[in-house]
C-alpha cells in the first residue's frame, strides 16, 4: 500500500469517528502492512475486534488532549499522522458559512481558525518527538479547495476559507522544519472533494452530478495519493484525483 513506509508501520488518525476518518481507519486496515493503529476520537467508539487498533477518546483541540497522545506514543516513532479534524458549520455555536462581509462574527471566525489551522499545527509540535529522526513518516492534513487563494472567484464562506488558507500555511511551513529533522517525512495538504459526510449534508443539493463521494472512495482516493508521494513532494497540496492545488 505505501512503499515509502515500513512493514508494521503505526499510524494515528485524527477525527476517526467522522465520515472521512473512520473510512480511513477501515482502508488502512485492509492491509496487512499495518502494524498499530491509534484512533483518535472525541467521544467513545467501537470499530473493530482487530487488535492492531487502539481506541483513545480526547479532545486535540483542547492542550490536554494532545498531551495525553503524546503521553501515550511516548516518542515511539510514528509513519503516518492522518489528520481529519475540520468544521465548516455547528448548529449549537450558531456557525453557518457566510454569504455576505455583515456576516463575519469574530466567535466563528477564531471557532474554525482554532479547530482547522491551529489544532493541526499543535498537534504535529506535540508529536514532534514521534515525527523526527531518520524514520519514513507521511503527514498528512485534510484541507479544501475554497482554502486555495489562487483558485477563490466565487468568493463568500470567509471564515471556512481563510480558516482552510492558513491552516495549508502552517503545514507548509512544518514541512521545511519536518525537512531538517527528518528527512524522510512528507507533509501533505488534501483536497477530498465533496464527501458524504455530516460537514457537507447541508450543502449537497448543489453538489453536480457525480461530483458528491463516499466516504469509502475518498479514503482509498487518498491513500492512493499519499502512496504516490516521495519526500522531494513534501509540503504540497493535492486534491483526491492526484492533481496539485494551487496556493
């Protein structure tokens, strides 16, 4: 599945009971090149009997969060860091995307920059210690398009966008740190495209034909990217077909 990791590799994945995370957990192990798998939750959640996989609920947005993971990794390498953490809208806090400037609420706005573009950059500085050396390592942090200043002509969903902007900064620039400490890592931003999942539900009518994934589809999509990526690739930002997206 990934040659640039080794047999038994560990992987943790963020956000594992979410849509896109939990289809990451069940495609990555379906491969017998998987060693150990940490699955990281906010609430409790089963997946499977499979006892590569351990289960810890915690709450990474939060500092204590990612001190209990890093407690428990304990600085044992880790190959692959899948981050699928992200929100777009939250019903309870009043967030809903923004179609006009007289929108902008300074709560939702710093909401989604922490939960998209800093708990993300916290998170890889807390496992830093599982990150560099001379081990292969793939980073990798689930992004959008509406992130990409070069590709926004439609404009609106201010907070979401600028949110996803500075989340793709701050992960290409731990790519260049990640580079020094560890020459084998590759840090990644992903585009999934448009999933089926409970971020995108209110959003789907708009959706082309054909243009709206399982959540299934994506995983193995992106595995298949991230399979295909060496570190010269590091810091780079790609969609689910293995096209790049611009800056």
């Amino acid at each position: 599945m990934f040659n640039h990791l080794p047999e038994a590799y560990t992987a943790v994945i963020t956000g594992a009971n979410g849509g896109i995370g939990r289809a990451m957990v069940e495609t990555l192990l379906e491969s017998s090149q998987l060693g150990r798998l940490i699955a990281i939750t906010r609430v409790e959640a089963a997946y499977t009997d499979d006892p590569r996989v351990t289960t810890l609920s915690l709450d990474l947005t939060q500092e204590d969060g990612r001190s209990a993971l890093k407690q428990h990794l304990d600085g044992q390498p880790v190959h692959l860091l899948f981050n699928a953490m992200g929100t777009l809208h939250d019903d309870h806090l009043g967030i809903q995307p923004e179609k006009r400037l007289e929108q902008l609420s300074a709560d939702a706005l710093s909401h989604l920059m922490h939960v998209n573009a800093s708990t993300p950059a916290l998170l890889i500085a807390a496992l830093k210690p599982s990150l560099q050396g001379n081990h292969p390592a793939i980073i990798a942090s689930l992004s959008a398009r509406v992130g990409s200043i070069n590709d926004n002509a439609f404009g609106g969903w201010y907070s979401y966008r600028a949110s996803k902007a500075a989340h793709n900064m701050l992960m290409k620039t731990v790519s260049i740190e990640l580079a020094r400490l560890n020459k084998a890592s590759i840090v990644l931003c992903l585009h999934p495209g448009t999933t089926d999942t409970l971020l995108s539900q209110p959003f789907q009518a708009r959706v082309p034909e054909g243009k709206l994934f399982s959540p299934a589809f994506v995983a193995q999509s992106l595995v298949n990217v991230m399979a295909k990526r060496t570190p010269n690739d590091t810091g780079s930002f790609w969609d689910w077909d293995d096209k790049p997206v611009d800056w």
